[in-house]
C-alpha cells in the first residue's frame, strides 16, 4: 500500500489528462509522474534516502510542492510539511523534531531555513538559490537517472507527519501512515462524489492536512483536475473560477463570508457544482445567506490533522444546517464524558473518533500518544452533542470554555449570536480574567465596511436572545482576527493581547 499508487493509476490510465492548473501552465498526468519518477530517482542518487527518512516540504501552492510530496513517498519516506508562515527558529524545531535528512523549499523561504540542523544533509531550493551549498531543484530534475519503483509498504508506514497548530506550547507531529491517507482519500471521494470530470479550485495551503489530503490527494486519486493558488485573493480565484471552470470549491468559512460581501459575482461562479469548508466552524447564518443567494449548499466536514483529516460529513443525502453530520464510511464517533463513559444523545460532552483516518501517534512522543488514543479511541478535545438520529454538533474547543462564576459558557454559542447582528462580518468570543467571576466574556468584533454600531447595543442585543451571563460583559472592535494559515481564529493570540493591554 502506497498512497503513490493514485498518480501511478491516474498515469496509466488517463496520461494525458489534466492533473495540475498553475498560473495558466498545464500538466498531464504522465508529464506529473515523469517528473515525480526524476526527482525521487535524484533524491535517492544524492541523499540514499531510505524508507522512513523524512524529508521536510517547505513550499507554497505550486506544483513543486505535490511533485516533492510524491517523489517522497514513492521512495517510502515520510513527507515533513512545514507552514510557509514560519519563521527560523520554528523551522529548525520541526526539522530537528522530525529528524529531517533533507528539506525542498523556495527562493522567498530560503532565509528562514537555519544553516546547521544535525540531521539534515542537504537543502534543495526551487529557484536560483542564494546560499552556497543549497541545490537548485532545476539540477536534480535534470539528471539522467534511471526511474525506480515504488517502494513497497504496509499500510501502518509512515506516509506523512504534519504538525499541529501549537495553540498550546509546542507544535507536536502527527503522524499518518498510508492507511490512514488511503482510506480518508477513498471516503472524500464517495462522500463528494468527486470525478475524473472534476475540476478543483485549491488555494486552501497544501500543507495543511485540509489541502494536503482531501483536496490535493483526493484530486489525483480520482484522476481529477487540480486548479492550484498560492493564497486566496477573491479576484483572482473567482477569475480563475470562471475562466478554468472549476466544479469543486474548498474553503474555510472565512472565505464564504468574504464572498457574500462582494456583489454580482454568481456568473463567475456558475461552473461550481459543489462547495465545501471545514477547518473552523461554519456559522449558520453564513451557510444560510449562502444557500438563499446562490442556491447551493456549503457541504461541511469535521475532522482534526490526528484523523487524516477527515471524520464526519453533512451530508450525502440530508443535509442539516448547523450540523457537522455523521462519521464518515468506516469511522465511529461519539461523546463521552470526563471519565470516558458514553453520555445520552443531546448530552454535551467530547467529541472521540475510531477508524482507519486516526493517526499512528505523535511522531516520537508516546506519553501523548496514550493521553489522545485510548482503546482505540482518539479523544479530539472538541465539545459537542449527538441528536437521536446520530448528528453531530460542534459546540466548542474544550480548552476554550468559559468559566463565568461557575456556569459554562461555550464561544461559539455566543458567535453565533454576534453574527446574526446587521453589521457585524466577524466575531470571536474568549474568556478574560475577572475578579469576581474568575472568568467574564469578552468579543472581538470585526464590522463589515461602512457600518458602525456601539459596544452596549452589541451587548444588549446577545442579553436579548441568551442568558445573561453568556453575554459579553465587554466588546473590542477590531480590524481582523488574527488567524492561522487554516482560516482557524487564534483565540490563545486574543487572549494574550488583552493581558497585555490590562497588565
């Protein structure tokens, strides 16, 4: 089992068919393979890679990241996927926590790759490198070398480690092994009903597990079109849209809401079949607004980095506005309680996931590994409740809960309710310090343009419609949320600058 299996197929079989759209530049299947068959030969030639060596990928949407990705696994080793937004010292913790023996990146990156790492054997660079000693990808591509086979592996190897968002300390590295990266690309193909015929718009990052797995692997299991964009910016990717005729949309839910901002742009998106988000949570009202303006369901999936990613879907055939839907094909979920034991349908607890999408481990950090994976099951830290029909709802992080005067309050609640207001395109909801209640909700509001409304009117509004305890006792208007690459709102960077502005 080898997830290089997919561009193996795809090459026999459709070899001239689009795989990859970038910056108006096409390449088929059988030219994509070629060059994967180059670059794996070439690594193998200068660094006698090995099954499980890891290899970091510090690359932004382009088509050299995917050609790097399955060169790597087609040599059995492990593809490290490192966030363009890194800085030095966060580069050197990932390589030197993934034991990296080689790293593929870019000229715009190149100076935040460290000179020395004890592992690392050699830095390859797209572009005309500027350090001495860094390879210019363009060389290893251009070796005549004699194409290998694929290596052979089981479905427990290690496929991919991708690491977490490091919301709370550390970034820790998930660990996917095939089987885990087959089985979730074969469900998001069912469950999307993703074909040949299909032309993906991908601008969400690659290395993302979003991006990564149930866009760009997915694509080329189903020998369909990758529409590849370094970033979202709305006009190129609703010119691209129309102009390559994208059927399949992926985004975060950030994007649809900067969308229901812009007028007179159904034409462009008249080719989309299907749109999909997931990453952060969809507020309601944006779904809804969507689906009365254009017609189509924002189809929303569920899932964590640890599940490969994904877990739940809403959904094949009923579609539930407000739901993250049921597990996907071969996985299980349910809510359990503090103690592990399973708690009664609309009952809030943890959201815990088993299947073949759950991650091997935390790359070399067993003690974590047991905390999250217990029986079989990966506890998510995600609150949610399960209907009597077997849906699932998101209700929060647990780490983000508020305590005010002992009563739970969950942000998104209270999100939720900030965004039904006239002029408000964004909010997020953290608890801060307070003398009396221990904890006291405070929102961060992002206005839409051109529209104003005052703090107590907010506050008033959110007494109007929840308990008055879940109300925010104080509202910030601000310019952005700061969020990661993955459109998911940094609440711990909320948090953290209001102490700084109260200390």
């Amino acid at each position: 089992m080898n997830i290089f299996d997919s561009l193996e197929r795809a090459k026999t079989y459709t070899p001239q068919k689009e795989a990859l759209l970038f910056n108006g530049t096409s390449t088929c299947y059988l030219d994509l393979y070629q060059q994967v068959s180059q670059l794996s030969s070439a690594l193998k030639a200068r660094f006698k890679l090995e099954k499980g060596d890891r290899v970091g990928i510090f690359l932004p949407n382009i088509p050299e990241f995917v050609v790097s990705y399955f060169a790597v696994v087609q040599l059995g080793g492990i593809a490290v996927s490192l966030n363009v937004m890194l800085k030095r010292d966060e580069v050197a913790f990932i390589l030197k926590d993934s034991g990296a023996k080689v790293l593929i990146t870019a000229m715009p990156l190149l100076d935040q790759v460290p000179e020395t790492i004890p592992t690392l054997q050699g830095v390859v660079c797209v572009g005309e490198p500027s350090r001495p000693g860094v390879i210019p990808y363009q060389d290893l591509l251009s070796e005549s070398l004699s194409p290998l086979p694929k290596v052979s592996l089981e479905g427990d190897d290690g496929a991919a480690i991708l690491y977490t968002s490091g919301t709370t300390g550390k970034p820790k590295g998930v660990l996917l092994s095939h089987r885990n990266l087959v089985s979730n690309v074969y469900a998001t193909n069912h469950h999307t009903r993703m074909e040949p015929e299909d032309r993906l718009i991908c601008f969400v990052p690659l290395f993302h597990c979003f991006g990564q797995n149930f866009v760009m692997n997915a694509s080329v299991n189903a020998g369909a079109t990758l529409i590849l964009h370094e970033r979202f910016n709305p006009d190129e990717i609703l010119g691209s849209t129309k102009l390559n005729r994208a059927s399949m949309f992926f985004a975060v839910p950030t994007v649809y809401l900067r969308l229901l901002e812009l007028p007179d742009i159904e034409e462009q998106l008249a080719s989309v079949r299907y749109y999909f988000t997931a990453a952060a949570p969809m507020p309601v009202e944006v779904a809804d607004s969507w689906q009365q303006r254009f017609g189509q369901i924002i189809f929303e999936g569920y899932g964590l980095t640890e599940t490969s990613p994904f877990a739940s879907y809403n959904h094949d055939f009923s579609y539930r506005a407000g739901s993250i839907g049921i597990p996907i094909e071969n996985v299980e979920m349910k809510i359990v309680d503090e103690r592990g034991n399973d708690v009664l349908p609309g009952e809030v607890g943890e959201i815990a996931i088993k299947g073949p999408n759950v991650m091997t481990g935390y790359f070399h950090q067993p003690e974590e590994t047991a905390k999250a994976i217990r029986e079989g099951w990966f506890h998510s830290g995600d609150i949610g409740r399960m209907d009597e029909q077997g849906y699932f709802y998101l209700v929060d992080r647990a780490k983000d809960m508020i305590n005010v005067s002992g009563f739970k309050v969950w942000p998104r609640e209270v999100e939720e309710v900030l965004q039904e207001y006239p002029t408000v395109m964004e909010a997020a909801v953290v608890g801060v310090p307070d003398r009396t209640a221990g904890e006291a909700v405070k929102a961060f509001v992002v206005l839409k343009a051109n529209t104003t409304v005052q703090e107590q009117q907010l506050i008033d509004f959110c007494r109007d419609r929840i308990a008055v305890y879940k109300a925010p006792r104080t509202v910030e208007f601000v310019a952005a949320l700061p969020k990661n690459p993955a459109g998911k709102i940094l609440k711990r960077q909320l948090r953290e600058t209001d102490t700084q502005k109260n200390s």
